[in-house]
C-alpha cells in the first residue's frame, strides 16, 4: 500500500510494502518533514520540504518517492 502527502506542488509518496519503520528518512531531512507512526514513515508539513532529496537517497529500501527528486 502507497500512501501521498501532499501540499502544494509537492508530493511525497511512501509505500508500506517496502517501508521496515528503520527510520533514516527521519534523520536525514534537514526540516524534519519524516517521522515514524505506528512503525511506518509518516511526512507532515510537506509544504516546508526544501526538495533537496535527501530522503529518497537515505532510504535502504527505495520506499519513497518524490514529486522533485
Ligand atoms: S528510510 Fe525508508 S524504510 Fe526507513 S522509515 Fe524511512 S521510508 Fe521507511
Ligand atoms: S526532499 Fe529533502 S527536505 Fe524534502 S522531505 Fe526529502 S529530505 Fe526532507
């Protein structure tokens, strides 16, 4: 299962087929968009995302994807 956040032009798709909750999204944003829920990456705030990529790249097991990256 895929789950969006979205704002604005901006979309961030994490699929929990894939997600194991490990948690480097979370540390590698430098706004603090990530964080875990119930084990699995959540992205709140999505509008303050500097589409810097950071998260697509950290994740282990290509569980996001990214409108910008
Ligand atoms: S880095 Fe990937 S696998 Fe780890 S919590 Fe984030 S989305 Fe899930
Ligand atoms: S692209 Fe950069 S700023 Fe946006 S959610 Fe990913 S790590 Fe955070």
């Amino acid at each position: 299962m895929k789950k969006e956040f979205k704002e604005g032009d901006i979309i961030i798709t994490v699929d929990y087929d894939k997600c194991t909750g490990a948690g480097e999204c979370v540390t590698a944003c430098p706004v603090e968009i990530f964080a875990l829920e119930g084990g699995k990456a959540i992205a709140q705030n999505v509008g303050e995302c500097i589409e810097c990529c950071a998260c697509v790249s950290a994740c282990p097991n290509d569980a996001i994807e990214h409108s910008s990256c």
